[in-house]
C-alpha cells in the first residue's frame, strides 16, 4: 500500500504525526503534512489507517500501485 | 419548557423542540436528555432556536463528519440560513474560525507552525514547570481553595500568555471580557463592547510589537502586517481568537475533567498510580470524549444541496452538529456513555472536524497530558469540598464547565 498526500487539503492538525510519527511529520515553516515513508508496513501501516481515519482534511489515503 | 422536552415518543405532531437544551439535574457530565430524544428519532431533527426558526439537527457521528467535511457547508455566519448562537449585527468578527476556504485557509496558514507537533513537545517542560509551581503555591495555601481560580484557569492563560506575547498580568482584563464573549445570553451590545475593548487592546499590544519585535506568535503576525499579508485589523482580530479559544476551553477541560473524575474514582485511580505517557494520553482523549466541553453544536449553514441520510438539505437552511450527540454515538463508540480512561477515543470529535479542526488541539493535549499526569499524583488527597449539586456549572455559555470547584485534600 502507498500513502497519498493532499497537500492543499492539509489544515496542520497534527493528528497524522501523533498516530503514525514514522510516517508523517510537519514542515517547519507552516506545519503541513509530508510523508516519510511512501510504503509503510505490518503495524506501521495500521497506525496509517488510524490516521486515515482521524485527518480532519481527508488529505490522507492509502492506494494500490 | 423543561416539561416539552421529557415527553416521550415524539409523534409525527410533536412540538419541535427548543435548542439548546437543558441537562437533567443531578447528570452533569451527559448530554441533555432531549438530545438523545434527538438520537432516538433518526439522524436527522429540526430544533427550534431563539430566533423562532427551525434548523436541521444532525444526531449521528458519521453524518457529522461527513458535513463538517463537505466545502458546500460555511461557516460564515452572514450566510442565509446560518444557525445563530445569539442575534448577532455580524460586527463581531473573530477572524477565520467563521469564514470559508480559501481566505480561511490563508489566515489559518499564517498561525499553524507555532503548534505544529514538534514545536509544542518543545514547550513541555516549560508546562510541567507551570503547573508544578501552580501546584507548589496551591499546597502552601490555605484550603478549600477554588480549583478554577488557582490552577484550571492559570495553566492554560499562562502558557497561551507565554506563546502570544501578551502580558499575563492582564489577565483579569481579557478573561472578564472572553467570558462576556461566549455568554449565550450576554446581550448584542454588551458582546460587542467586549469584543472591542480585546480587540482595541490587541491592536495596541501589536502596535508596541512593532517597535520591539520579539519572537512571540504576535510579533509573528506583526511582521505580516508590515509585508502587506494582513490588515492591521486582521491580525487584532486572530490576535482575539487565539487569545480566547487558548484558555477559556482548555481550563474548563481541567476543572470538569478533574471533577469527573473525582466523581469516578476507580478512573482516578488509574492516573494517580501511573506514569505511563500513552495511559495518561489515553486519558486525555477519553476525558475530551466523554466531556464535549464545546456543546453548543457546530454550526453552518448550506450553500448548495446536500444529502444527509437520505434527505435533500437545501441551499439556505442551516445545520447543527452537537458534538456531546457524535461523541456518545454508540457505532462510533460502543457503551458511550462510560468514562473509560483505557478506551481508544482518539476518533472523538471534541475538537471539531473539517478544515476548522481545532488549530490548539496539539497544545491542548500536551497541557492536558501533564495536569492530568501530575495533579493527582502530586495531591492525592485531592477531594471535592462541595456536593456536584451545589456547583454552579456553565449552562449558559458556548463552553461548558464550571464556574467554581472549590477543592481539599
Ligand atoms: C481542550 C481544549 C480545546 C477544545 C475542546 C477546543 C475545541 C475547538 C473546537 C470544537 C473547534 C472547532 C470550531 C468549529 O468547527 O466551528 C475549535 C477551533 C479552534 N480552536 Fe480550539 N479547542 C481547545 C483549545 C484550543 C487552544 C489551546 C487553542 C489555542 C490557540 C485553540 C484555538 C482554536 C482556533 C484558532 C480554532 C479555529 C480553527 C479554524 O477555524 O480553522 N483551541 N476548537
Ligand atoms: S492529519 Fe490531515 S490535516 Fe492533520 S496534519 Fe495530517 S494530513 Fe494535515
């Protein structure tokens, strides 16, 4: 599974990096979302449907490539 | 009224119910009974505000989310339709909380790196320091001492204080005028004078910025408004939204929290006997939860058509989004209405859903997580010294709480 970021979407609640921090973080200047790790697996990838499922925006998903 | 709202069974020919409504006597942490009449119902009411109006109440979890989501609902409370707290002559302009994307957005973007993750964990030990020596001063004194005056309320002021810019021996000033702010009862007149006086002292307080910069959120939007980014006025006015939105709701989470769970014991017990940073998180989430300090709904109104379980809403009407109903969902959360410290609750939408999330929610839970890590810990003794009914709690104003918990130990 691959994680999709909606960039414009993201409001900078932070919700992602609290339920996956080896995935997500925050960019200095303005607290937008960016990946870390495009590929996440076994219970790193559930904490990524936790923060699917929490992101106020909807700016996250999880996609097959 | 009282009596409309606990008739049963509300038939094709009931009366549409008034909004807000009042919580039973004696269940001081449950959402008013008429809500989950509301529930019972379907996921989708009318409730009858101050206005004389009819606006759609959205009783379910999903059906919230998904709204709060949809770009065809605003938050611009001069759109037709929208669900007025209060008569408002729409003067009393609190910065982005009530417009749309994109200017919201905009706005918003100019203040979200301050409370970016990281930036706020930096800021915990500053916290733990504020609330030990509040704790210090507080064990030295005499008690009973009142719980809001001593702790809930100067944790949350100082550090909003410290972030901003603004100096904390003005708090008397700005606390009586937020409170003023968001009485559901204070009049047009009164709100407006009080949003004018924080805003007037916003202005000044930047105006002093501008000559003596230093690297505080305020100092931040200064600089903006030198840039041409944002008008003088603008930034007065986020200036009194984070002022306000900083303090008034965070130390109503403290008081409430610590009196439900001194009303809880066997909960208590678990925070006072751990130092486990996911329980004590754990514990934040589920107090949020179960609390829903912002009860007054969510409110917007319908720029376009939507659909909401199965039923056209048309452009023009207006929609209310209570988040205590979402919040005791039992399909978002099975047994609702137990407070479960252990639970998973991080899904709860005490702060709002959608683009107006909560901009302060990583700040929030960061001071939450060390009061409610260290006060009961550090007294744990801690014991309410008045009956829950004796307590005056905050029925009439957009945040719920208490206006006095007067404690010993
Ligand atoms: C436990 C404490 C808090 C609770 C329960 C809370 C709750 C909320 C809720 C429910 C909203 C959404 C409003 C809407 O959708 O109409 C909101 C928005 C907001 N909150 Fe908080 N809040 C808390 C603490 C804070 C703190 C500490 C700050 C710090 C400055 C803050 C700043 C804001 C701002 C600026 C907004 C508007 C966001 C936007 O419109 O984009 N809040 N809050
Ligand atoms: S949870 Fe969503 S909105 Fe919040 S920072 Fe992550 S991507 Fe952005």
């Amino acid at each position: 599974m691959h994680v999709e970021l909606d960039e414009p979407k993201c409001v900078a609640s932070g919700q992602c990096v609290l339920a996956a921090p080896e995935v997500f973080d925050q960019r200095d200047e303005d607290g937008i979302a960016f990946v870390l790790d495009e590929q996440p697996a076994g219970d790193t990838l559930d904490a990524v449907r936790e923060a699917v499922a929490i992101c106020p925006a909807a700016a996250i998903r999880l996609v097959q490539r | 009224m009282a009596d409309t709202l606990t008739v049963a069974g509300p038939g094709p020919s009931a009366p549409v119910p008034e909004f807000p409504m009042p919580r039973a006597a004696g269940c001081p942490f449950d959402p008013p009974p008429g809500l989950g009449a509301a529930r019972e119902e379907g996921p989708l009411t009318k409730v009858r505000l101050w206005d004389g109006k009819d606006y759609w109440l959205l009783t379910r979890y999903a059906d919230q989310r998904a709204v709060l989501l949809d770009p065809r609902v605003s938050a611009d409370l001069t759109r037709p339709g929208y669900p007025l707290q209060a008569p408002s002559n729409g003067t009393n302009n609190i910065s982005f909380i009530l417009m749309d994307d994109p200017e919201h957005a905009r706005l918003r973007r100019m203040v979200t790196a301050p409370f970016a993750i990281k930036r706020v964990e930096a800021l915990r030990p500053a916290v733990q320091k504020i609330v030990d020596d509040l704790i210090d001063e507080m064990l030295a004194g005499p008690h009973p001492v009142d719980l809001v005056e001593a702790f809930a309320l100067p944790v949350p002021s100082l550090v909003i204080c410290a972030l901003l810019g603004v100096p904390y021996d003005d708090h008397d000033f700005f606390q009586e005028n937020s409170k003023v702010l968001i009485r559901r009862d204070a009049d047009m007149a009164d709100r407006a004078a009080a949003h004018g006086k924080l805003v007037g002292y916003l202005d000044q307080l930047m105006g002093e910025k501008t000559a003596h910069p230093g690297d505080d959120l305020l100092s931040g939007l200064v600089a903006r408004v030198r840039s041409g980014e944002l008008t003088r006025t603008d930034a007065a006015q986020m200036g009194v939204l984070l002022l306000l939105a900083g303090h008034e709701t965070t130390a109503n989470m403290i008081a409430l929290g610590t009196l439900a769970l001194l009303e809880h014991p066997e909960q208590l017990a678990l925070l006072r006997d751990t130092d486990d940073p996911k329980l004590i998180a754990s514990a934040v989430e589920e107090l949020l939860r179960y609390l829903s300090i912002v009860h007054g709904g969510r409110r917007r109104a319908v720029l376009a058509d939507i659909e909401v379980a199965g039923q056209v809403i048309r452009a023009g009407e207006g929609v209310i989004m209570p988040n205590d109903l979402a919040n005791r969902d039992p399909e978002a959360f099975p047994d609702p209405d137990r407070l479960d410290l252990t639970r998973d609750a991080r899904r709860h939408v005490a702060f709002g859903f959608g683009v107006h999330q909560c901009l302060g929610q990583p700040l929030a839970r960061m001071e939450l997580q060390v009061v409610y890590g260290t006060l009961y810990r550090r007294v744990p003794g801690l014991r309410a010294a008045a009956g829950i009914g004796e307590l005056p709690f905050k029925h009439d104003g957009s945040v719920y709480g208490v206006h006095e918990l007067p404690v010993t130990w």
